[in-house]
C-alpha cells in the first residue's frame, strides 16, 4: 500500500492482485487471528480476575487447601487455571457465542456498577446471573457410570438432578461452588472431601 502511494504505479493486474492482499486479505487474515487469540485469552483464570471484584472468587479456585468445588476442580488437569470458564461455559449449539455474549454483559455490570466497590462491598452484590445448570457437571459426570450410581443419593435424585429440579450444587448436596459468599453453607460433604488427587474414570462417573 505504501508501495502504491509513494511510486503510483499503473493499475495493472499485478498491481492489483497486490492491492487486494494487502488491504482485503491480509487484513482479514489478521483480525481473525487476533479475535481467535483474543477469545482464547478470556478462558484463563487470569482474565476472570482482572476486575478486582473477582479477587475473591479467584484467591479461593487457586487456593491449594480450600476443599470448595471451585477449588477442587481448579486442581484437576482437565480444569485447570480454565475452571472458571469450563464450568460457566453454555454447552449448547451456540454455547460458545452466548457464553462470549454474557461476559460482555459482566463487563457492562463491572463498569456500571461493581468498579467502585472495594471486595467486601462486592462481595454481598455479586451473586450469578441465573441458576447453575446441571448440564455442566454432566459433561464430565455422566450420571451414567456404576461408580456414580453407587451412591445412594445419586440413585435416588437421578430424576431431578438430570432435569435440574436438584442443584448439584447446593448446600444440600456437594456444597456451593464458591461457598465463602453464602451464609449457610454447609460442611464440605463426603464427596467434597474426596481428595482431587484420587483418579478417577471419566467413563465411570
């Protein structure tokens, strides 16, 4: 392009053939590429974290002794420092568009309302949009496997935890996910005690 305006050559086909990749393709080609990377970025604890309010939320996912599902999960090599993605993600045909849409929603929220508040403030405000859906935990725990289905609690909530008319988590189950921002959480239950390093079958559970 620079080429183009400083010598003004003649339009000919190669000139233009030229002018096509530098100012249609390559620049395409480029914002795809730094849209991809740049939607890859948010998956990571450290972008969930960047608004201050979420300081919380995060020192406990990463922290080794917390036995909350947040933190359990966050220990596990399929979670990782992606937990907090992986486990609020939309699973549905266009999960992956609607889950980049309510981030933006949050985004909107945190500088409209959250950015002035310090952590404890936040921290009596923050709560999630709508009810955690059961489908998550079953991307992994199937609901299927003899493992799972040994549990007795399983077996006799199988109906409602499949059609989400019982919460995974709650307090009356495995416990809330991040359970320092609830009043009447429970004790970790057995299942949360479970030590993360314990293997396990994905196709068991």
């Amino acid at each position: 392009m620079i080429n183009y305006l400083v010598r003004k050559p003649k339009l000919t086909g190669p000139v233009k053939v030229t002018l096509f990749i530098g100012i249609g393709v390559l620049p395409i080609i480029t914002a795809l590429v730094g849209n991809m990377e740049g939607l890859a970025a948010t998956e990571h604890h450290e972008f969930c974290g960047s608004c201050h309010t979420m300081d919380t939320w995060l020192e406990d996912a990463n922290d080794p002794n917390s036995m909350s599902l947040a933190a359990i999960h966050s220990r596990t090599k399929k979670f990782g420092d992606k937990s907090c993605y992986v486990c609020h993600k939309d699973y549905g045909m266009f999960g992956y568009a609607l889950t980049k849409l309510g981030g933006m929603g949050h985004v909107y929220q945190f500088l409209t309302e959250f950015m002035w508040m310090d952590a404890d403030e936040a921290l009596s405000r923050v709560h999630i949009a709508r009810p955690f859906k059961n489908e998550n935990c079953m991307q992994c725990h199937s609901t299927t496997g003899n493992i799972w289905n040994g549990v007795p609690d399983h077996r006799g909530l199988l109906n409602d935890l499949r059609t989400g008319q019982t919460s995974c988590a709650s307090a009356g189950c495995h416990g809330y996910a991040h359970p320092f921002s609830k009043t009447d959480e429970e004790h970790p239950s057995p299942a949360e005690a479970r030590s993360p390093e314990e293997p396990s079958n994905p196709e068991e559970i």
